[in-house]
C-alpha cells in the first residue's frame, strides 16, 4: 500500500510540474510576442519618419539651397537605417538605435535652420510636414515606452520563481530596454 501512495504521489508531482511549466511556457510565448508586437510598433513609426524625411528636405531645399551640409547629414542617417534589426540581438539593437539618434538629431538641425527664412517658416507645405514630423516623434516616444513596458512585463515573468526554471529550460532570455543616446541627456542649445 505504501509503495502505491509513492507511486501516485510521485506521479501526481510529475503531473503538477508538468501543467505548471507548460503554463509558465504559455505565458512566456505569450509576453515575448509582445515584446516582438511592441518593436515592430515602434519600427512602424520610424518607417513613417523616414519615408517623410524626403519631403521635409525637398521643401526645405527650395528656399534653403546653401545649407547643403544638414542636407548631407540627413542623407547619410536616412542611409544607415535601410538595415533591418534584431531584437533578440542587443548590438543590432543599439546600432539601430544610434541610427535613429542620429537621424533624429540631423533633423532637429534642419528644423533649426528653418528659423532663418521667414518664407520658409510661412509655407503651408513645410507647416504641414513640421507638423507630421512633430506628430511622428511624438508617436515613436510612446511607441518606445509601450515597448519598454512589455519588455519589463516579460522580463519579470521569466525572472520569477517557479518561471525562471521554464525560461532557462527553454531559453527564454532577457530582452534589452530601449535606451535613449546619452548626448540626449543635455539640453539643446539655441541661438539666433
């Protein structure tokens, strides 16, 4: 009779850890789409920034002809964001996002420069894609902090015990946290 209760006990144990770890397994699959859903959001929001960057430029370009520099730096941040990027891999992750700094940065400069031709600042056509890049940028701020926050719910969910031993069992691993550049920590400077 003992070694039967052993028996069951011992299958009723394998039973248990077997539905815990197949909803831990859930449950992880589940967050780490999340995860994935949440970047291509934010990859979303920079594909419409880059495919609006032409126009900006264009209209810029027709009163601004001499600022051929700004020009030069928008081409060659627009270029190195052709790639597409990894998730999974945190260097791909970083370089994407220096890309993006330094797009974001070069366009900042070309909006700087739009103080300097009044013409320029009246132009319904630059209002309107000022205006759509003010919108986008503000779109891909919330895109990174939805992505931020699914990349903390699942990174919490597979640090967690019983979780941590399904996600080491079936390789669920950390994600990286969008981080902003570090020169985005000091205040613009602006002159006139």
């Amino acid at each position: 009779m003992k070694k039967f209760l052993s028996i069951i006990s011992v299958c009723f144990a394998v039973c248990c850890s077997l539905f815990l770890t197949s909803c831990s397994y859930n449950s992880f699959v589940e967050l780490r789409e999340e995860v994935v859903n949440q970047w291509a959001n934010v990859e979303t929001q920079y594909q419409r920034r880059y495919d609006l960057v032409p126009n900006l430029v264009a209209t810029v370009k027709g009163v601004a002809a001499h600022e051929e520099e700004v020009y030069k730096s928008i081409a060659e941040a627009r270029a190195k964001l052709g790639t597409s990027v990894n998730i999974d891999d945190a260097e791909s992750v970083k370089a994407y996002q220096k890309a993006q700094n330094e797009l974001g940065s070069s366009l900042s400069r070309l909006l700087a420069i739009s103080e300097n031709y009044p013409q320029l600042k009246a132009n319904e056509n630059f209002l309107d894609l000022q205006s759509q890049l003010e919108g986008i940028e503000n779109r891909i701020a919330t895109a990174r902090t939805r992505y931020n926050d699914a990349v903390k719910k699942y990174n919490t969910a597979i640090s967690r015990f019983p979780g941590v031993i399904t996600a080491k069992i079936f390789h669920f691993d950390q994600k990286e946290y969008f981080k902003a550049d570090e020169a985005s920590a000091k205040a613009p400077v602006v002159s006139f």
